[in-house]
C-alpha cells in the first residue's frame, strides 16, 4: 500500500463509485474524495488539490493558473 502520495478525486462519477473507490483505497492510504456533488472550480479547486501529491480528474478544468498554485502535486490522470 502507497503511504506516500495523497491522492485527489475531484471526479463526481468516481468518488460516487463504491467499486473504484474500494480499489483506490487497496492502493493508498490517504484519499481525499470530492463528495459535494460540485465541479470544482478556480480557488475552490485549487484548495481541493492542495494536499495531493496525485489527482483523479473529471471535467474540472486544469489551467496553467491552477497548477502553478500546486507545486506538490505530480500526477493528474
């Protein structure tokens, strides 16, 4: 199991989804899901990602902005 990486799901589809929850979850040890039933936006957004190391995006929109505003974070999928 992964007790490094802190990993984001800003996806609405996948933090709903009880199966690839589960499996993420077998992987990591710290997961952060997005449960508000909102797409992430701007400011909202950033503070949502900033402890992640890795994301799980949707359709929330990554611009340059954004991810200078996230050093830590190495991976989006």
């Amino acid at each position: 199991m992964n007790t490094k990486d802190t990993i984001a799901v800003a996806s609405r589809s996948f933090s709903k989804n009880n199966f690839l929850v589960t499996h993420l979850k077998e992987l990591y040890s710290s997961i952060i899901l997005n449960d508000s039933g909102n797409t992430l936006q701007g400011e909202q957004l950033v503070h949502f990602l900033k402890p992640a190391t890795k994301a799980i995006i949707g359709i929330e929109e990554i611009s340059d902005l954004i991810l200078s505003k996230l050093p830590e974070l190495n991976v989006i999928s």
